[in-house]
C-alpha cells in the first residue's frame, strides 16, 4: 500500500485502509501449515518436546555401574537424535508404581556420536542398592526396552567465551559420565580444550572407563591427561592414594589458568568445595554439576531443626486440579506431588532448570542454599523451585501444568 505524504500532511485515509488491506491478503494468502515451515522443523530438531528412545546396548562397565546406549525410537516416531553439548544431560521420564518421575543423567558418549541415522547417546548409571530407582533401572532395562526424554539440556559445559582452554576436571564414582563425553569431544577435534581429570575412585575396581579413559590419553597426550585418585588405601602403580586435595590439585594442575568442573557424589562436593576455597578461586572459574535432590536436608546450612520430622498439610493446584497432601518435612515438594501421581513438571531436579518454576501461594519453605537457582524476581513475587524446596509450615502451591 502506498501512502502519499504531502508536505508535512499524512494521508490519513490510507492509514485507515491499512488494516482492512491487510485481511484482505491474509484471506487470499497461501495456506501453510506451522509444521511445514523449515525453520519449524528445524526447531523441532534442535529441541523436540520429546524424544522417544530405545536401549540398543547394555555394557557393564563395574561391579556397580552400567552404560545403556540409546537410540531414536523411528516406531514411536523419533527420527533422529537432538544434537548437544559434551557435559549435558537427558531429563528420562519413567514410570514407577503408578507415578510419573523424571530423572536427570549425564550423557557419556560424545555428541558427535549422536549425529545421522545411526547417532546414539550413552548415559552410565551406578547401582544404588537402597536407592528408588537404580535397582528397578537395572532389573527392567534390557535391549529394546522403550525410554522417553527430554532434549538434551545443562549448563555444564566447556564454553570458549567464558571458561578458559586449560580444564580440570574433578570426579567421582559415575561423575565421570560428562568428563569421558568432552575427553571423546576433545580428541574428535571438535572440541578446543586441554582437560586435565582428577577422577576420585574407592578401590580400581570401581574405576569406570579406566580402559577408555587411557585409550584416549594415548590418542591425544598433548590434551587428555588421567589422574587416578584411590580412597581405600589400595596401592597400586601409578595412582594417587586419598582424596582430591588442595594439595592434589597443587601438584597436578595450572590452578591459576584453568577452569574446574565439578561432578561426582554429594559426599565429594562438600569436600571438593573445601579443598577448592583452598586455593582462592574466583567463582567464575568453579563450574559444578548438581542433579538430584539434596540428601538429610536437616543438616543443610540454616535449615530449621524444628521442623525436621514434622509432616506438613500442602494444597497443590496443577493442571485444573487441587490436591491436598501430607507432607514429609525432610522431601522435597517435588517428590511430594510425584508420590501423589501429581506428575509435576522437572528435568534437574536440583533448583538450576527453572522447569518445575511455580508459585508459593502462602506458607513457608526451606531452600537449600547451594540449590537455589531463583532469580531476583522470583525471590520478589513468591515462585519457588519444588525440586529444592522443603516444607516447613502447612503451605499452598501453584504449578504449571508442564509437558515433557
Ligand atoms: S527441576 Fe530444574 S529447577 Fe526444578
């Protein structure tokens, strides 16, 4: 449409014609369908809502630990793996007596093992014999059982812009996950960084990817380096005996040009963060990767030990529905509304993700401070992260509705 200015007049006439113009081409436009336009697809590619997985390899690395290798599920209609960063995770959505849960694991192949048609992910799991899921993990997977995850997703990755080439990497037990997906990365060339691995183990047998970990530091010396920390007093040539000290770190690393990536166990992070506060780093250069509920929550820094034991009265609106609930004072509110068959919406389940985000309506709760990932108007307007919040009054929550 053309509108004329004359002088300084405006032709407001054609300004009006304006809006009935543009219908007038809407109603004579091609249909196109949303699904249709590439950049769409290419969306769809990149973060699908869903991806529908089918375990095509079972490899025990340890006693205790397993690799499942994944494959995209064409049958359940996954064409082709999402693509992603060394370090990232899978948010898996399981099933358990009647309950929708989600849990997040590390990738541990390497991304461009993810690629085409025959791309995989690998993630590696070690058994907890009391724990809730791992022992139903191992007792149900086998090859061809069906998985749905999420798109890959995280923060723990190498980022050239922020972190600096030199990376040490400091592990524990199945922590290693994310650390064999970046040393695979690094040595394909895909990835630009020198990795140094302190990688803690209780005995050698416990150790996962010792062969492949080598193999790799063979490949690429001048880039992988494996150092082997053994907590059970085993002496064995060329490992390092206790635990991933100061002075471990001291002898082995460029502590004043490297970045730290943390991954391991609870138990290792409280020590490993001490070791650290050891050595005067900024905090931009201590990059951790926390997934998981955090355990005794009663011992957690200011928690308020009068209502450790106590159960709660929670009223929960989700999706249209409210549910009113007991609460257990040590669980957090996410577990809460799993239990119920509330199926809430999460990935990390550690309070960084904001996928659980929802808002605290009234009551009081205990945020774990090393799990808080609200940001400041969170903080201002009441939302909450379920994943790392724990009742400490009778409380009423809102909670999107999520679809993974
Ligand atoms: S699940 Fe990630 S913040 Fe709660």
């Amino acid at each position: 449409m053309k509108i004329k200015v004359k002088g300084r007049i405006r032709d407001l006439l054609a300004f009006r014609r304006l809006v009935p113009a543009r219908r007038k081409r809407f109603a004579s436009a091609p249909v196109l369908s949303r699904g249709a336009a590439p950049l769409n697809q290419l969306v769809g590619q990149l973060h699908p809502a869903r991806q529908n997985l089918i375990v095509s390899q079972v490899r025990q690395e340890t006693p205790t630990t397993r690799t499942f290798r994944l494959t995209a599920d064409s049958e359940s209609g996954t064409s082709s793996l999402a693509p992603f960063r060394a370090g990232q995770y899978l948010s898996l959505k399981l099933e358990v007596n009647g309950s929708t849960i989600t849990r997040p694991y590390s990738i541990s192949s390497a991304p461009f093992e993810a690629a085409g048609t025959d791309g995989y992910y690998e993630i590696t799991i070690r058994k907890n014999e009391n724990g809730f899921l791992t022992p139903r993990i191992w007792e149900n997977w086998n090859v061809g059982t069906r998985i749905v995850s999420s798109e890959p997703t995280g923060l723990f990755y190498h980022e050239p812009l922020r972190d600096s080439r030199r990376i040490v990497g400091l592990a524990g037990g199945s922590g290693i996950a994310p650390f064999c997906s970046m040393a695979k990365e690094i040595v394909s060339g895909s990835m630009d960084a020198l990795l140094l691995l302190l990688y803690g183990s209780v005995s050698r047998e416990d150790i996962v990817f010792y062969d492949q970990l080598s193999a790799l530091e063979i490949e690429a010396p001048e880039n992988i380096r494996v150092v082997h920390v053994l907590s059970s007093g085993e002496k064995a040539e060329g490992f390092e005996q206790g635990l991933l000290t100061a002075d471990l770190i001291r002898k082995t690393a460029d502590v004043e040009n490297s970045t730290f990536f943390i991954c391991g166990p609870q138990v290792m992070y409280d020590f490993v963060f001490n070791e650290l506060a050891q050595l005067n780093l900024p905090q931009r250069r201590i990059r951790s990767e926390v997934y998981g509920s955090a355990v005794h929550i009663e011992q957690a820094p200011g928690y308020p030990l009068e209502a450790a034991g106590q159960t709660f009265h929670v009223k929960v609106h989700i999706g249209g529905v409210t549910a009113n609930l007991a609460a257990l004072a040590g669980e957090s509110l996410l577990v809460t509304m799993e239990r119920a068959g509330l199926a809430p919406p999460s990935r990390c389940r550690s309070g960084e993700c904001g996928w659980c985000h929802s808002h605290l309506v009234s009551g009081e709760v205990y945020i774990h401070p090393g799990r808080d990932g609200r940001r400041a108007a969170d903080l201002k307007y009441g939302w909450i992260h379920p994943c790392s919040s724990y009742p400490i009054s009778d409380l009423e929550i809102s909670v999107p509705r999520g679809d993974q």
